[in-house]
C-alpha cells in the first residue's frame, strides 16, 4: 500500500510540471510569432530635422487703408441738389462731388456784404472827422505859439529898453508873466493832444474791429456758399457717400469720405501672446494677392481686443498693382533671432505649439521607434522643436490611427 502511494504522488508532480513547460512554451511562441507592422517608404513621408539660426516672425492678417482721409461734412444747412460722384471714383482737391442749395444762406451773405460795405464807408467818413480835429487841436496850439512868440518879442523889448533907462521895471514884469503863462498854456495843450491822438486811436481801433467783424463774417459766409459745393480737397478716391439727392441735411452732416490711394498704410491683427515680442520699427513683409510690400511697424495698439492687438504698418516699398484701401494682406513681422534652434518644414498635420507622437527613424533607417514631440511656433513655413528629437535626425509627418498600438515599425523598400 505504501509503495503505490508514493509511485502516484511523484507522477502528479511531474505532470503538473509538464503542463508549466507547455505553458511557457505556448507563451513564447505566441510573443515571437506577433505580427511586425510594415509599411512601404512610398507611404510615408519622412521629414529632416535642421538646426540653425533662425529668424522668427509673427504671422498677422490685416487690410490696407489710406493714410491721408477726409471726412467730408455739411458746412451749412442745404438740400442735396446733385450729386456728381459715386464711390469708388478718383478724386483730386478740386473736383466737386455733389452740390448743396441753401437760398436764405445767399439772401445773408448778401445783406452782410451790404454791411460791410456801409460800415466801411462810415470808417473813412470817420477818419476824416478825426483829421479835421486833429487840424482844429493843431491850429490852438498854432495861435498859442504865436502868442507866446509876441509875449517872448514883448519881454525882450522891455529888458533892452530897461537898460538904456527907457522901459519901467513893471512893464518887464508884466512881460515876463505874459510868457509863462502863455508857456504853460502850450505845454498843457500839447498834453492834451497827446492825449486826444490816443483817444483817437482807440475809437479809430474800434471801427477797425467792428468793419474786420464784418468782413470775417462776409468770409465765412463766402466760405459756406463755396462749401455748397463739396470738393474732394485731396488726392485718392471717394470711399463713401452716405447721403442721396434731395435730402435736407442739417450743418454738420457726414456726407462722406475721401481716402488717399498713393499713400497707404497696413493695419494687421497680431495674436496677443506675440504682440509683446514686437518692437516699433521692426520690419514687415506684406503679401497682396499680386506681390510683396516692404515695411516696418509705425505703432502698436494698446488694447486687446478678441486676443489680438493692433498694429499699425507704415510701408516703405513700391506698391503693387493691386494695392488700394481695404485690400486684405497677410504680414509677417520681425521678432527675434533664435539661436541653434530646430525645426522642420511645416506640412499637414504637424500643428505649431502641441504635441504629437511620431515615428523617429533609428541608424539604419529601416526601422523607426515611436517617440512624444514637442511643437513650438511657425515662422515662415518653418516649424520650431522644442523637444523630442535632435538634429539631423528624421521621422514620419503623418502618423495612421492603426499605427497607435505599435511602438516600432518596419519600412520596406518599395521595388
């Protein structure tokens, strides 16, 4: 009895043994027998990490608009009598884009210029009212000089008849008070038409003022019939009418704009993150649908706005064909040197500032390892890495949703 026991207790033992070997065995073959993702070199595309200095720009869209604008506004009351331009019309200082009717605004002008004209007529009456007063003034002071002369004969006959014992001491006397009497008299005259010449300047002054009133008032009234008819006043394009014929339009009244063609600058909406890296002064490339334009950064915007801040372009190159305000143009404004920095050329796919996981190909570029990529910014066409991968090194743009499960793969060579 005990020697079969233990005859079936050690065949136990060994099966349970065999059955781990087979399991293992099954195990292994199992892993060695995996199918190897392979993929064709024609179905993928391979990109090369460069490393160099880069300049790095800031990617802006924007439009063009006038530098030089006017609006044009109602100098007066009127109706709308015609209308000559419509927008989209070339403009020069003088040309007349329509024309407003204001009757009582002529009946004034009118009557003012008859003001004027009575008022001027009443200045010159003035003025020789003034002589003749002045000649009158002039005349006293003559007859007091004359008297005094006769007064000075008078005392100067006296003292020579004194001393040859002829003339009496009291004859002298009464001489020479006859002198300075008559020497103060011309002295206090002479005051007094200093005096009256001053008085004479300042209602002389004050005339002067009340005709220049009216002539200012004439001159503005000129001013607003001539504005009746509405000039451009510069160089460019009508770029808006806002009014139609036969409307009465209060003084003050937009009636439109002029913008200037020749002279344009660019207003381009910059992502706020980028705007801070941004210098006045830096350089701008900006790209119409015909051609390029050169520039550089005449302001930056203070406020954010929808996370973009607005800069102004002042453009320094030769316009192309297709310029003109508000044709839409994409920018490209310097930011900085990056030093050593790597990078790709972007393609579909590979999104600036994210991270992504791609195939990076190992030495002998038949093989390629999964790996986690980090993306910076897009200059240019040109992709920055962060992270990720070193230079000279390349991987696979595009990565397939059946790939994810796969930490390796193998490229065979097509033909």
């Amino acid at each position: 009895m005990k020697i079969e026991l233990s005859r079936k207790k050690n065949l136990k033992h060994w099966y349970v043994m065999g059955a781990l070997v087979l399991a293992a065995l099954s195990a292994t073959i199992m892993l060695n027998t995996e199918d190897v993702l392979v993929v064709s070199s024609g179905d993928v595309d391979v990109l090369k990490v460069e490393q160099g200095n880069i300049d790095l720009f800031s990617q802006a869209f924007g439009e063009l608009f006038s530098e030089q604008e006017r609006l044009l506004t109602s100098q007066a009351a009127g109706k709308v009598a015609e209308i000559y331009l419509r927008p989209g019309a070339h403009v020069e200082p003088s040309t007349v884009i329509l024309s407003l009717a204001n009757p009582e605004l002529n009946r004034t002008y009118q009557s003012a210029v008859g003001d004027y004209n009575a008022q001027k007529v009443q200045l010159e009456s003035f003025e020789l009212e003034q002589q003749n007063e002045r000649l009158d003034y002039q005349s006293r002071m003559a007859d007091i000089e004359a008297a005094l002369e006769r007064g000075q004969l008078e005392l100067s006959v006296n003292k020579q008849l004194s001393a040859r014992g002829v003339s009496a001491k009291l004859e002298i006397q009464r001489a020479e008070l006859t002198v300075k009497q008559e020497a103060k008299k011309l002295e206090f005259e002479r005051q007094k038409y200093q005096h009256f010449l001053k008085v004479q300047a300042f209602q002389l002054k004050q005339r002067q003022i009340e005709l220049e009133q009216l002539n200012q008032q004439v001159a503005l009234l000129l001013s607003q019939l001539d504005d009746m008819q509405v000039k451009a006043g510069i160089y460019g394009t009508l770029q808006s009418l806002d009014v139609e014929i036969g409307e009465t339009l209060p003084q003050g009244t937009v009636l439109g704009k002029v913008g200037s063609v020749d002279k344009l600058l660019a207003r381009l909406r910059v992502p706020q993150h980028q705007a801070d890296q941004i210098t006045v002064g830096a350089p701008v490339e900006l790209t119409t649908r015909k051609g390029q334009i050169s520039g550089e950064v005449n302001l930056i915007g203070s406020v954010v706005s929808n996370g973009v801040v607005i800069a102004e372009v002042k453009l320094t190159g030769e316009l192309p064909s297709d310029a003109r305000p508000f044709a839409p143009v994409t920018g490209q404004i310097f930011m900085r040197t990056q030093i050593d920095a790597l990078y790709v050329t972007q393609l579909a796919g590979l999104r600036p500032m994210s991270q992504l996981d791609r195939f990076v190909m190992v030495t002998d570029e038949m093989h390629a390892e999964k790996r986690r990529i980090q993306l910076g910014g897009l200059t240019k066409g040109k992709l920055i890495i962060q992270s990720g991968v070193d230079a000279d090194e390349h991987f696979i743009s595009q990565m397939q949703d059946e790939w994810s499960a796969h930490d390796t793969i193998t490229i065979r060579e097509e033909g």
